[in-house]
C-alpha cells in the first residue's frame, strides 16, 4: 500500500468553489487560500439556514492506546462511505498542531484512502489559524506584563496570575520561566510559562463561538487572573478583547477542504483535549449541518471525555442535538485494556500482541461495555465501528461485534484505510440506520448543578469512580469561582485520556477507586471550569527521536518524511 504521503499526491481534487457547491454554498461564500484550501464566510450559516438539516454523528471512542485508534481516519472514512450509498457526507474535524506533527504522533489529516488532502497543507500551517490564536494569546500577555510595569491600576496580584503564554512547538523547557530579568525597563520579573497553543483558553474560544460578536464577548470574560481581594481580573478590564479579536477575525471562519473520495471537509480549531473540550468550532458545525444529509464529527480521546465534552459542553454552545454515536474500536486497543499486553507511542508492538487471540479482546471488554455506557447515559443511539488493521484476525472482530451485541449495539467491521469510503460503506449503512432510531438527546447533568456535585456525576457516571476527593485547594477555588458567579457552567475535567481513571496504568475499566482532584480552573471566556486530576502536560516536550527528524524538503520543493 503506498504511503499516506503518496495517495495524498496521487488524488484528484475538485475546485474548491464545487466542492462549496456540493454543500449548497454559491462562489460568493468562499474564499480561496491558494488552490489547497478555503475560508468560509460566516454568512454561511444564515445562507443555508432554509436547507433541510443533516443527520448528525459524533465519532469517538474506546479509552486509546498512545497511538490513538483511528477516530479521524474513522471518521473520515465514514464521511465518504455515505457517498458509496447515495447520501451525502459532509465532514468536520480538528486542525493539526505542529506538536504532533513533529513530535511522536504526527499529523492528523487521516490515513490512507481516508484521508484529508493535500496532506502537507493539512497539517502543516493550513490558513495560519493556530498563529492567530498564538498572537492573540501572548498579546494578552504582553498586556497583563505591560500593566504591571505602567503601575498596576487594576491592582493585580503578580502571584495570582493565571495567563501563560503560548507556543506551537513541543518544547519542554519553556515550561515554567522567569520573565522580566534585566534592569528596570524590562518589566517586573515574575515565575511563568508557556503552554502548547492548543492548550490556550483562546483557542477553546475560538471553537466554542457561534458568530464574531459572541467572539467579542466570551474574549473579553477571560480571566487572567486576581487582585489583591480576590477578585477575577479579565481581558475586557485590560482593554485587551477589542484587538485580540480583531487578530482573530479571519480565524473565526472555517477552513473548507476535501477528501481522497472529494467529500466536503470542514477543519477549523484544535483544542486541546486534556484540559478543553477537544472538538472542532461550533461553526463549522453550524454551517456542515445544512450542507448535507448527514454531518460527521469527531470527538477527541475516550467517549469518557471528547464525546462526554461534546454533548456537555459543545451542545449546549451550538444547541445542536446529535443523531448518533460511533465508538471506534481497535483490536490492539481491546488486547492492551486486557492488561496482559504493553503499548509503547514511538516503539512497535509486542509481538505476542500481534498473535491471533480472541481471548485478549474479550478480556479487555470492559473498557468498550463502559463507553457503550457512557453513550447511552446521554441517549444517543451508538454503533462500534472496527477499525481493522492488517495484522488483525477475523475470530478478533467477531470478538468484538459479540461484546457490542450483547450491549445491544450494532458493529461493523470497517477498511476504509485501504479501501476509502467502499470499506466504510457498511458501517455507514449502520450508522444510518441509527440515525433513524429515535434520541433521547439529555445532557448529564442541569446548568443549576453546584460545580462539586457536576464533578462527582462525570466521575461516577462516566469513569466509574465511587467519588471524588477534594484537595483543600480544589475545595477554595470551588468556592470562590461560584462566589464569583462560574457556578452553573459546565464542567471539563482534565486527566489522562489513557485510562478511564485518573492513572494512566489502569487499563480497563478500573473499580473501587475516587477520583482525586488537585486544583480547578475557570476558562471563564470559553464557559467552563476545568477540574485537574493528576499531572497534566500543557506544554509538551519532543521524544528521543521526533519526527521532526524525518521531515524534509526535496530538489522539487517537496516535503518529504510527513508521517
């Protein structure tokens, strides 16, 4: 099979502006980055406001190995395979982070026959969102230092500033700093950091905007800290939200592209989905809903914390109601949560891993029974889509779609890695099929909820943990954020995205533990309060040998090593 890299080359794109058309949206609408990619008008969402509205899929997933089970590729693929049963699939999804791309995962454009294209546009810069979101960060920044320096009206407690600064590199010695070193006129030196870009609250912002004077708003609530009382400091006080959203005018607009197949693709926003909600703007969302019969989105992570995110936090800012729910599922995944076997991101698998054994899978069960759950804690029809890989066996997959059966699940087993839409075809028929079943679409838990209690529900009902402890830190901040009128936003829980607890090594679907929680943030500008359980890396640092070191630039101008 050819590389990613080569059938990225070797497919046949439509002009954008038909690719538009395909949605319904006329030349006046689009607006060409070169011939690779387009930004879309925000006028869009009120063009297409008299089209009848798509069915709407979320893709998520069993708790991942550190090489991520497919849920782009999957759901990508399942966008063309709607194509091969006469329907029409638009996609939504995610852009890529220079962190990964030259870190250990790399891009996030899809794979294979499903996959977004050009490749290298897609995961290298695209239209330049993530640097918009970078300056309008650090402008922030540069305020909240500026401030200090002109005489600190606003009485700012240098010790309770919460605004980092941002960067789209890997680089953990940015981690933690001192800033202001040097004589007087180099500002008030003072401990900070940066974090990844994906990480900013802006970034979060961007993706949870519905139009440029929400925008406007939720930049100006950003909290960058406290005075000397106590009270929240935001942008809108420093006089900051006014330029940071000029900076991000052009960002807000969704980026449009296609796939290997010519399907419509929307990519636009990345955050991070540790500490944010991990799911691509709700205009894009907005517009894709009534550019065909069924709009394909992908949740970050676990069904315990992207889809849960998705249906918490990004339904309540867009008011989109889903349709359906697609659990990808790996047999590598389902034989790593057996407990018997050890993934490794960067390193190949164990070769007992790759040996047929239907067994491993089942013993790992209990991971997929707990999403499955979790899915249907919040109504939504679910299928299990089987990501196949070559090295799986058939008795593997019938594994699998006996475990989602006897959760009475539909499954189908998908190659749309090696076919494209043709092999996503059957679990596209299955995913509409659900669509059609009724939803009982309910949010987890009322807006009224106390924060404390929102985390205890998301533990319990999603993690299953028998509760939580709070540090007496955490407690406080509780406190105070309600205090401070945070109260009835939701809740988005930052831990690790590889176990369903809060450790990492616990595969499965651990029993008989508590969630404990350390200290909680208020994104107050992207309207929620994020708990932190166990360590969490904002900035991340590049592996023994990252795949930067692959990338490079032939005598064509070609790049060349993108994984």
């Amino acid at each position: 099979m050819p590389s990613n890299l080569e059938i990225s080359r070797g497919a046949v794109r439509k002009p954008l502006t038909d690719v538009a058309a395909d949605m319904g949206l006329g030349p006046d609408l689009v607006e060409p980055y070169g011939t690779t990619a387009a930004k879309l008008s925000l006028d869009a969402v009120g063009a297409l406001a008299d089209r009848p509205r798509a069915k709407y899929v979320v893709v998520s997933s069993i708790t991942p190995t550190p090489l991520g089970e497919g849920k782009t590729t999957t759901t990508v693929g399942l966008g063309q395979g709607f194509g091969h049963l006469g329907k029409r699939g638009v996609v939504a999804i995610r852009q890529s982070s220079m962190g990964p791309t030259f870190g250990i995962k790399g891009g996030a454009a899809g794979g294979g026959y499903s996959q977004v294209v050009p490749m290298e546009s897609m995961n290298l810069h695209l239209t330049g969102d993530l640097h918009a979101v970078g300056a309008a960060h650090n402008l922030l920044s540069a305020m909240v230092d500026n401030h200090l320096h002109k005489g600190n009206a606003l009485d700012l407690d240098p010790f309770a500033i919460t605004w980092r600064r941002v960067l789209d590199v890997n680089d953990r010695d940015l981690r933690q700093i001192v800033t202001g070193l040097g004589g007087r006129q180099d500002g008030i030196p003072r401990q900070t950091g940066f974090d990844i870009t994906a990480a900013s609250e802006v970034m979060a912002v961007l993706a949870l905007s519905t139009s440029l004077r929400d925008l406007r708003q939720r930049l100006g609530r950003i909290v960058v800290g406290y005075d000397r009382s106590g009270e929240p400091v935001t942008a809108e006080q420093l006089r900051a939200a006014g330029a940071m959203c000029v900076q991000l005018r052009e960002a807000l607009k969704p980026n449009l592209m296609q796939t290997v197949e010519q399907t419509p693709v929307l990519v636009h926003c990345g955050p991070f989905g540790n500490i944010a909600h991990g799911n691509s703007s709700v205009l894009a969302d907005l517009i894709g809903i009534r550019g065909g019969d069924y709009l394909v989105t992908e949740a970050g992570f676990g069904a315990d914390m992207g889809a849960e995110r998705f249906f918490n936090i990004k339904c309540r800012a867009s008011g989109l109601v889903p349709d359906a729910a697609v659990v990808v599922v790996t047999v590598r995944a389902l034989k790593a949560h057996s407990g018997r076997h050890r993934v490794v991101a960067g390193k190949p698998l164990p070769e007992e891993m790759l040996a047929e054994n239907p067994d491993d899978v089942r013993a790992g069960a209990a991971n997929l029974r707990r999403q499955l759950a979790n899915i249907a804690a919040h109504g939504v029809p679910a299928v299990v889509a089987v990501n196949a890989f070559d090295t799986d066996f058939d008795s593997e997959h019938r594994a699998i779609l006996d475990i989602a059966a006897e959760e009475g699940v539909h499954g189908a087993v998908s190659t749309h890695v090696a076919e494209g839409g043709k092999g996503a075809a059957e679990l596209a028929e299955a995913v509409a099929a659900a669509c059609d079943r009724p939803s009982g679409f309910t949010h987890l838990y009322p807006d009224e909820m106390p924060l404390v209690d929102k985390i205890d529900t998301v533990a319990r009902r999603m993690y299953g943990a028998d509760g939580i402890d709070l540090s007496p830190t955490a407690s406080r901040q509780l406190d105070s954020y309600t205090r401070c009128g945070f109260g009835s936003l939701p809740v988005c829980i930052a831990k690790t995205h590889l176990s369903l607890s809060d450790d990492p090594s616990r595969k499965g679907a651990p029993t008989g533990w508590r969630l404990p929680v350390r200290e909680v943030r208020a994104s107050a500008g992207a309207g929620f309060v994020y708990p932190i359980c166990g360590e969490m890396r904002t900035m991340p640092g590049l592996s023994s040998y990252p795949a930067a070191e692959n990338i490079d630039i032939d005598d064509a101008g070609r790049v060349v090593g993108l994984a």
